[in-house]
C-alpha cells in the first residue's frame, strides 16, 4: 500500500495554518531567521544544489543550477514565482496558495536572498482568486511582521513581494510569456537566449521558479539538504504533489516520495481504480502536453527519469485516467482544442497549425477524415514542431501524435472509408 | 482623471509604486477598471484606460482581446464560466453545458435573456480533482451535477 509523506501539505488542513502565528507554530520563518543569520547567499544556493531540488512546474531543472546563472552585478534583480498553474489537470499549486500560503512567501524570500533580489512578483492566475486573496492576506502579516519589506529581521537584507494577478491566458505560465505578461502585455514568449536568468524582468536578471519549486526551497533551508534527498529516489529527491483526475474513485492530490511506486500501484493503491470498473484506456501521466501511456505502460516507475525513459514525463504532476468507455479521437480533440484556443499566436507554426490539427482531428471524430487525412495530420505535426519560440507547439504535437501511434486501430476505424464500407 | 472614481484611481496609484513602470499595473489594474465599468471594456473604457496609463488606445485593446477574462463586449449580472477541460469533460462537463443550452438557453459567449449571467466555456480552471466545475464570479462550484447547477443558476436569476 502506497502511503502519503506529507512535507508542504503536513498542516494543510489545519485551518490556523494560513495565519502568521498558525505558521510559526509548525517553525514557520525559521529556515529565513536561519537563512539571514547564518547562511551567505551562495550558501543558499549550494544547499538548494545538493538537495537535488528539480523544478516542479514542468521540465524538471535543477533548482540551484538555474540559481547560479544569475551573473553578478549591481543590476537590480527579481524573482518572478510562477503561480500561473494552468496546464491541464494541474492543481497542486493551489493547494499551497490556498492553504499554507506564508510556506511560499518563505521559500521566495530566501531565493531572493539567495540571488540577491529586491523585489519578488508572485504572478497568480485571474481565475484563482481564493489563491490571490490567501496570498494577499499572508502578505500583509508578513508585512506587518517586519517579514516582507526593509530590513527583514533586522538583518539588512530587504525584499517586496506582491502579488500579481494574470487575466486568463495559459501561456502565461511558460516563463519568459510570464514575464513578458508581468511588464503590461500580451503573454508573448520570448525567444533564448538570453535566459531570464540573465535577462529577464525589464531587462534585469529574473529567476522564474514555480510555486511548489519555492515551497520545498523552505524546507531544505529547515532541515537540511541530506534530510531532503533522503526522501524520494535519486534524480527526483524529495516529496512531490501528484493530481489525480478522471476516470478514478478518489480523486486528489497526493504528497509522495519518488521512486517508490509505479504508476499502476499509484492509480489502484491511491486513485483506488475506476469508478465504473472498466479497465483503464489510457493515462496522461503529466499534464496534457505530454504523451499517453496506454494500459501496458503503467508498470512504470514513478519517477522523472524513468517516465521519461519509457518515452513521457512527470510534468506537472497531473494525472488524468480515462476508461474504456471513452474515445480516444475524443480525448485527443479536447486536448488540441485546448492548445489551439491557448496559442498566443505570435508564430505561425502554432498559431495555425494548431487549428489545423483540431479541425483534421474533428474530422476523423466525425468519420470524415481518409487515411491520407490522417497521414498528412502526422506530417503537419512533424512540421510544426521545433519550429516556434516556445513548447506550447511541442505541448500539442507530443500528445497529438502519441494519440494517433497508441491508438492507432481506434482512428482507423474511424476513417471514412472504414465507415462508408 | 477620466472619470474613474476616486478609490479607484487611489488604488491605481498604489499598484503603480511596486513596479519600475506605470504599464506593469495594466492587468491588476484593468480588473479593478473591468468592475467598475459594469464587466466590460467599452470603447470609451479603452480610451480611457489609455490614457490613464498614458499607452496608445491600441495597446489596452490588445491585452482585452488576449486575455479570456476581459470582455470587449456588455456582459450579465454575473459571470458563469463552466470548465471544458480534459478531467472536466471526462466527469460530465458535456453533459452540463448541453443542459444549460437547454435550461436557460445560453451556449458559450451568450447572456441569458433576463440578463442574470453570462455563460462562458473556460479553459481549465484548475479544480481537476473535484470535477467537473464552475466559477460564478468569484465562487467556485465543485463536483458538479445537473441538480447543483440548477441550484446555483437559479439564484443568480
């Protein structure tokens, strides 16, 4: 039996947990007051490097490696927290935002001090307002506290944070969109290099980290870095907030180690099976961007290196199961309408061809398409891909095509011919 | 200043000391903006957003035509934005908008006759674990069934 570890959800329930005196009962600030007094900031970052600490928003960068790309200058610095939790089936942020909120306010004070930056945007999504108005509050008591501002805990060291909210855009959670988006405009990705790292907010080195990337960021400072790889498995250290969505019994987000458990075990054990009984179809393991595991795959073990060896990814920790009873042209139309309604529209690969693959994928729905049809959406595909500033192309292309090769009867079936015969 | 009231405009001046520039506030700004000119931005609201913010006119209808939470044209008393996404979709989302066509006879983009609510299909709303679900202004609705929509929706009536 597969069981929780909690470590960012330990007092999630615990409703105190979202005020300054609920937090510092559980040793809240401690990991800054330890950070300020006895810590440099490199020494910050070295120990955010040997936690093994990978980003959680999606591609899995080593935390304190993106850190150091920060050059050293007299520029002003920020950080910009990537609280824009938006790719499909994706809900584990909130969760901190909601419920344990000065938890992130701490872990984006000390990458702030890490890299020495004045100033901290947290960039909330517009459709989270429980989100905004947690952080808001927490902010304020942080701020009243002596926590957040000038001279925190009289240590010299000074830092704003303020909330931000975004307006209803996904690609504003891919990071240079965010902060393109953060400066007053449309979300438009910018093309790397330069890395935010070392060009980011008005031309200012800018370190992006996801909400859940900051939270463990508090904890390592706490505990300690050999504490925190000592949970999980090499290459994916620590706990991990996994959703699970769809087609299962208990749905939720659930805080494992890595490395434990295979995804089959997770889905039983956790998800407890399907509501229906039917056998499961097929399972995204890691948000809709990322390609479908079908019911031989589930072996797998759960970790980043091992779902990307069996050729998917961990993602953003999204689940999402669908039964037998589902069509699999029909999960693979509702993923391209997604992404071809979420393309900012700034590179024609995308911005047409993701309409393109949503109407030729509606067209097999509807039993329109022929084999040559199906062919010439796997040849669009090949040609949109790599071929635009940012991933979102990519976040189509790699589910869309997994689609077409793991449930490849499915869609021919589906083909006119098939149908009119 | 563009017959923007005074807490507005107070509020504004506030947002505009965390950023290096006034534009950075636009979209913190333009929600509070979008609430006091009735849920939408009319021509006249662009203009003077623009120039409150001293952008050109063009500049603040691009960012209302790229983000889904600005509307360019009038909208109900409230705002129902049912999710359409994956984990939605595979625990009934279908379903629910098909009722509501028929229920109150709005499809997406639509405002009921009354004028209660305006209905939008969202992109994911990020509640997957408690699917399918709605935001009704700034409330949220889980684990939706036909019988617990109908429960809120009426009562925006």
């Amino acid at each position: 039996m597969i069981r929780e570890t909690r470590v960012m959800l330990e007092h999630a329930a615990d409703a105190a947990q979202k005020t300054l005196a609920g937090y510092r009962k559980h040793g809240g600030y401690q990991a800054l007051a330890k950070a300020l007094r006895e810590m440099k900031p490199e020494d910050v970052t070295e120990e955010v490097l040997k936690s093994g600490l990978r980003g959680r928003g999606g591609a899995g960068f080593p935390t304190g490696r993106k850190w150091k790309f920060v050059p050293k200058t007299n520029k002003k610095k920020y950080i910009a927290v990537n609280a824009d939790e938006s790719e499909p089936g994706t809900c584990k942020d909130r969760q901190i935002m909601e419920n344990d909120p000065h938890q992130l306010v701490e872990g984006t004070l000390l990458a702030a001090y890490a890299i020495g930056a004045g100033t901290a945007y947290i960039y909330v999504r517009g459709e989270y307002p429980h989100s905004i108005r947690a952080l808001e509050d927490a902010l304020d008591e942080a701020r009243e506290a002596g926590l957040v501002g000038k001279d925190i805990m009289g240590s010299g060291f000074s830092c704003d944070v303020w909330v931000h909210p975004g307006a209803g855009a996904y690609i504003c959670g891919e990071e240079t969109a965010l902060l393109t988006s953060l400066e007053g405009n449309r979300g438009y990705p910018r093309l790397r290099p330069p890395f935010p790292a070392v060009e980011g907010l008005w031309k200012s080195p800018t370190v992006v980290n996801n909400v859940e990337t900051l939270a463990c960021v508090t904890h390592i400072i706490r505990r300690g870095a050999s504490w925190f790889s000592s949970l999980g498995c090499e290459g994916s250290t620590g706990t991990r907030l996994f959703c699970i969505s769809g087609h299962v019994k208990n749905p939720g987000v659930y805080e494992l180690e890595c490395g434990k458990f295979t995804l089959r075990e997770l889905l039983m054990d956790l998800g407890g099976g399907t509501p229906s009984g039917r056998a499961i179809k097929g399972v995204l393991p890691g948000g809709s961007s990322m390609p479908v595991f079908v019911a031989a795959d589930l072996d797998v073990r759960f970790d980043l290196d091992s779902v990307a060896k069996a050729g998917s990814s961990l993602g953003s920790g999204a689940i999402m199961v669908f039964d037998e009873s589902v069509s699999a042209v029909d999960v693979a139309l509702n993923i391209s309408e997604f992404y071809s309604h979420e393309s900012c529209g700034q590179c024609t690969p995308c911005r047409e061809g993701s309409d393109w693959v949503r109407l030729m994928l509606d067209s097999v729905r509807r039993q329109e398409a022929t084999r040559s049809d199906v062919g010439l959406l796997l040849d669009v595909l090949d040609r949109i891909e790599g071929n635009t500033i940012c991933a979102l192309a990519e976040a189509f292309c790699w589910p869309v095509r997994s689609f077409v090769k793991k449930f490849g009867s499915e869609f021919e079936a589906h083909l006119k011919e098939r149908a009119t015969a | 200043m563009a017959d923007f009231s005074p807490e507005l405009v107070k509020k504004v001046k506030d947002l505009w000391k965390r950023y290096p520039e006034k534009k950075a506030a636009l979209l913190p700004a333009m929600h509070l903006i979008q609430q006091e000119r009735g849920g939408w931005f009319s021509a006249e609201t662009i203009r003077d957003t623009a120039d409150l913010f001293e952008v050109p006119d063009i500049h603040v209808q691009g960012i209302v035509g790229f983000y889904d939470m600005f509307h360019s044209e009038p909208v109900g008393r409230h705002v129902v934005r049912l999710c359409k996404t994956l984990s939605c979709k595979l625990r009934g989302a279908d379903e629910l908008r098909a009722h509501i066509r028929d229920a109150y006879g709005v499809d997406h983009g639509q405002t009921t006759a009354d004028g209660a609510f305006t209905f939008r299909c969202f992109e994911c709303l990020g509640h997957c674990t408690t699917a399918p679900m709605m935001l009704v202004d700034e409330e949220r609705h889980e684990n939706l069934t036909v019988e617990r929509v109908d429960r809120v929706l009426r009562a925006l009536r």
